[in-house]
C-alpha cells in the first residue's frame, strides 16, 4: 500500500502537479476526506502562509500535511503580485491574467518568476523548501494547460508558455517540482 500524503490546498491545479510528481505515493486533498478545509491566508510571506495552511490542516486531519504557497513575482511591478497572486484582481485566473497585462501594457522589462514555498508539519517538524522558475510575461496569453498565470507565462527553461508546455514538460521546471525536490531531501524521501 502507498503511504498517504495529504495536500492543504483547495487548488486543483496545485493538486494534480502534486499528484504526477508523487506517483509513489497517495496523494490526497482535504476535500478528498470530506474536510472543509478554508483558513485566511494572513501572512506577508510565501512562507508564513505555507505554515498556517500546513499547521490548520494537521489540526483538522491528524496527519502529516503539505502546503504549498506560491505566486508570480513581475520585476517591473516590485514584485507584485507575489503573495497575492490568487487575489490580485478579485476575480478568477482569466480575471488576474487581463489584470497583470493591463499593468504591464507598454512596459518594456517584462521579467518575472514565479515562487514555491513548501511547508511539511507533523505535529512537531516544520520542514520548509523553497523553489524558483523564470521566464518574462508575454503580451498575450497563449495555451490553455496549467492553471493560474500559466498562459502569460514564457518560461526560460522551455521557451514556451506554461500553458502550452504538458504536464511533464512543466513539472520538470517548475517552481513547485523544485521546491517539492528540496523538501523531498530534507525529508529523505
Ligand atoms: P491554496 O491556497 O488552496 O493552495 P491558492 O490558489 O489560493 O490555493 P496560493 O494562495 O498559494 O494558492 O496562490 C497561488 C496563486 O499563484 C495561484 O492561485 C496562481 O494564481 C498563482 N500560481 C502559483 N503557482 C502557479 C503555477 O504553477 N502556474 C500558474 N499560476 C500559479
């Protein structure tokens, strides 16, 4: 039987990422237990919001628990949307994609990368690793694979957009797979 590794997000996009780069193992997400699982992400930093997802849902599950906090991060923009990357226009994916294009109409550094914060917690071990990708927002979006800001997104590695690179093209160089990489060491997985 495989061991179970349980994922604190809502996000199925972020869910089937873990899912392929996992085969080992039985991946499943709170809403899989019948878990209401909806905490406030408070935290001013990938990392302080990794932390509160993955300690709510070791309080609600009783088991080990994965949270991934992730985001874009624009040169041109400061940064932004960085932590706020789900939230940055009050709508849905389309809604922040327009948005980030919009703010960058006319801009010429179009660099940016994209941040994963993984936070694995027992109970008693907090473990947390960090991954990164880079790539420059296009001017248009261009794929429907992925989720998020996939479709704006050219990556370095690929030369192409996350939205129209597969699964595995993605999850050999993604800010997620690298973090997920950097855990699995720390964790002698
Ligand atoms: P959970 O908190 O439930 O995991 P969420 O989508 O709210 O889901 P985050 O707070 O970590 O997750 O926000 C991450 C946002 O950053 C996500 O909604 C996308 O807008 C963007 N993002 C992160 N990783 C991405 C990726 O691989 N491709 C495209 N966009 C990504």
């Amino acid at each position: 039987m495989k061991d179970r590794i349980i994922i604190a997000t809502g996000n199925v996009g972020k869910l089937k990422e873990f899912r392929a780069m996992l085969p080992t193992y039985d991946v499943v997400s709170p809403k899989e237990l019948g878990i209401e699982f909806d905490v406030e992400e408070t935290g001013s930093t990938f990392y302080e919001n990794a932390l509160i997802k993955a300690r709510a849902l070791f309080e609600l599950s009783g088991l080990p628990s994965v949270a991934d906090d992730s985001g874009l991060c624009v040169d041109a923009l400061d940064g932004a949307p960085g932590v706020l990357s789900a939230r940055y226009s009050g709508g849905g994916d389309k809604e922040n994609n327009a948005k980030l294009l919009r703010e960058l109409d006319g801009v010429k550094d179009r660099c940016a990368h994209f941040s994963s914060c993984i936070v694995y917690y027992d109970g008693n071990n907090v473990i947390e690793a960090t991954g990164h990708t880079y790539g420059v927002i296009d001017t248009k979006a261009v794929g429907s694979n992925g989720f998020g800001y996939d479709p704006i997104f050219i990556s370095d590695d690929l030369g192409k957009s996350f939205g129209s690179a597969t699964d595995e093209e993605k999850n050999a160089v993604s800010h997620r797979a690298r973090a997920l990489e950097a855990l699995r060491g720390k964790l002698g997985l």
